[in-house]
C-alpha cells in the first residue's frame, strides 16, 4: 500500500511521524552540503590561503541564512553542536560569566532535560532555581511568573513550545516580567523555529537556542543567538582552546553541518506559511479519525496556540509502549526521544495534571514535511486497530 513520501520522493510503507525527536534531511541541504566534504574540505579558520576563506565564506553565508529565520543579525548567531549545548551555554555560561550577583534561575516544570539539567546543576551549585507551574494545556502561569521573577533573577529560561505536547508559549509577555525586574530571558527553541514564526527582536529575548535536525537539516550542528553579539553579555565559555566563534565554542567549525543548517533555514524561510497551514490540516484529520472512533480517549494541549504538526493522545487503559509495538508500520513515540527508556513517565505530562497511569497511556505524533494525506490515513486506521486489539485484552 502506498503510504507516505521519502525525502527523496519515492513511496515507503513505514508512516514517519517522529519529527519531534528529528527530522529527515530535506534533499536540497543533502545537496548544498555534498561539496564541503570532498572539494571545499579546508579549515575555515585557515583564511591565509583560498581554501581556507571559501570554507570560511561559507559559513558567514550559512550565518546570514539562520539569523534572517530568526530576525536576528548574523554577528549574533554562534554555532554550536545543537540546541543542548546551546542550552548548556546559555545557562551555565551565563551563571558561571556573570558578576551581577543575582542568584536566581526561573524556567518552567515543562522544559526540555537540557533545560532541567542545567538549571538542576546550579541548584547543587548553590543557585535558586525556581520551577513555574503550567495549565491543563501546558500554558505557563504568568501570574506565577511574575511573583517568581524578582530583583534577584538572572536568567528566566521559557521554551517557545513544547516537544510533548506543541504548546506554544506566551515568550514575549514572559521576556516582558524579566526584562522590568533587569533578568535575561533565554528561549528554547528548538522545536518551534521552522514550523512557526519565530522572531527574536518581536519576543525580545536575550538567548536563543536551534538546532538544525529539528527544521530537515543535518544532525550535530545548532546555534546560539546572542543579542548585541557575543561580547555584549558575559557568557563563560563551556569549552576552551581556540578562539573560534569569538572565544565562546572552541573546536573546529562543522563546515557542511553549518552549510546544510543555513540551506535548511533557508527553506524553512520561504516554505513555513503554507507548509504550516498544510501539516495542520493533516494533523486535525488525523485527530478526527482517531478521536471520533475512541470516544474515551483525548487530545493534551491546545490545538489554538500549538505546533502544526504536534499531536499528544492519552489512550485510558491502553500502554503507550504495547500500543506502539502493535503499530509497527507506524514511526511514534511514548514522549521524548531524549528521554525514552527512562523508567519514570513524561515529567511534562505529570505537570500538565495527567496522573502516572494516563502519562504511560500516551502517545506522541510528530508530522512533518514530508508526510502525505495516504500515509496519514493508514497511521490512524493502524493506530485504531491497535487500539481495538489492546481494548479486548484490557477488558
């Protein structure tokens, strides 16, 4: 049976809808970055020669591509490894650069693990990190928020959306409490660039991180935004060695990582407003199938400030992980890929209200770009006979 598209355009059985944990290589960044493993391999900090400025060149281009998805100014993006050592950096490196001495870390009970991590790191570290509640939705309580962010509050760090449940966050009204109590705000956002406008002068936040295997480009290469430039906050650098990317990431750039991340911002660029439109609409049909058969089940979020292709489904009573066996053409998760295994449910779906037995019976879908109205027809019939299958042994 045909059921989905490729990258490349040919037919597969197997239904990808994992685009959370990562996206596929859009063809044309595969393309873009083929060059700069086999004819412009040099080092770009080797500028004393032509090879070593056409690498070089490159990566000013690619630097250019992210800042314009971001509305940010090229000399403001730094290339890091993808968005958690961008997270670690902008966290750790603030708190341990910074000689304000304020103490306090305020983020959110739904973060991302790069997120949670750090921020825990701090805390055995002496730091107050204060965690903010959310709604039934995923939402941030911005009443608590503004209690919590006080005159002693560095950093507040706010995900622009959420890799469980696609809530979008409220990041501008956020960066606004800071920013009057003198804290900086760094977003999170690495599932939502590429999918939703994102623009870092609207949002007025400080730090920003990406990652590039989020938005069909290549995996092991992201970026930090920082406002004014790398010199302009004091951001202690977690590695140390060369001075490449201003003395913040010492190593040798990723030359066709970078190349292929700026093409697939690129993309991102020109392709979000109808692909945005194009993937809701698959995942709202999607959920109509799936939730006008099982009546008992439900969606988590909010489909009206969500990510177009997110769609988080609590199953009462049927295991996440036995269902995802009993679909096995059908690529989904239980939650996040970064912590899959873990023996604990989503720390998300329990701050969102969901108790320990309905986290464990939810599954999450990711579509994406390359996913077709077919491949989404036979996901949910799979996903419904499964559901049936499970229901009968349950009962």
């Amino acid at each position: 049976m045909v059921t989905s598209l490729n990258p490349r355009g040919r037919r597969t059985q197997v239904v990808y809808l994992d685009n959370h944990a990562t996206t596929p290589c859009d063809p044309s960044v595969v393309q873009a970055m083929l060059p700069y493993f086999e004819q412009v391999y040099a080092n770009p900090s080797s500028t004393a020669h032509e090879a070593g400025r056409e690498a070089s060149e490159a990566v000013t281009v690619a630097r250019e591509q992210v800042a314009n998805l971001l509305g940010a100014q090229s000399g403001e993006v730094i290339f890091t490894s993808g968005a958690t050592e961008s997270n670690n950096m902008a966290i750790l490196g603030l708190a341990h650069g910074a000689t304000t001495g304020r103490s306090r870390i305020v983020t959110t009970a739904i973060e991302h693990k790069a997120i949670l991590g750090p921020c825990e790191e701090l805390a055995r570290q002496g730091m107050n990190v204060v965690i903010l509640p959310v709604d039934r939705a995923g939402r941030v309580d911005l009443n608590a928020a503004e209690e919590a962010i006080d005159e002693d509050t560095l950093l507040v760090s706010i995900q622009a959306a959420s890799n469980e449940i696609g809530t979008i966050q409220p990041v501008a009204e956020i960066a606004r409490l800071a920013h009057n109590r003198g804290a900086l705000v760094h977003c999170d956002a690495a599932q939502a660039v590429g999918k939703v406008p994102v623009d870092v002068e609207e949002w007025d936040v400080d730090l920003m991180s990406v990652s590039a295997h989020k938005l069909y480009g290549p995996k092991g290469v992201g970026a930090l935004y920082v406002r004014g430039g790398p010199y302009s906050m004091p951001l202690k650098p977690l590695t140390v060695g060369g001075g490449q990317e201003s003395q913040l990431r010492a190593g040798t750039l990723n030359v066709p990582g970078i190349v292929g991340f700026g093409r697939a911002c690129e993309l991102c660029r020109h392709q979000m407003p109808y692909e945005a439109e194009r993937i809701a609409g698959l995942r709202d049909q999607f959920e109509k199938s799936i939730l006008s058969r099982v009546e008992y089940a439900w969606r988590n979020g909010t489909p009206d400030a969500s990510l177009p292709g997110n769609s988080s489904l609590t199953f009462p009573r049927i295991d996440a992980e036995a269902l995802i066996v009993n679909t096995p053409d059908v690529a989904i998760s239980a939650g996040s890929a970064c912590t899959s295994g873990a023996p604990e449910p989503s720390h998300v779906l329990l701050a969102i209200g969901l108790s320990r037995e309905e986290a464990e019976c939810t599954i999450r879908v990711g579509i994406g770009r390359f996913n077709i109205e077919e491949g989404m027809v036979k996901a949910a019939n799979d996903i419904l006979q499964a559901v049936d299958r499970l229901s009968a042994i349950v009962i």
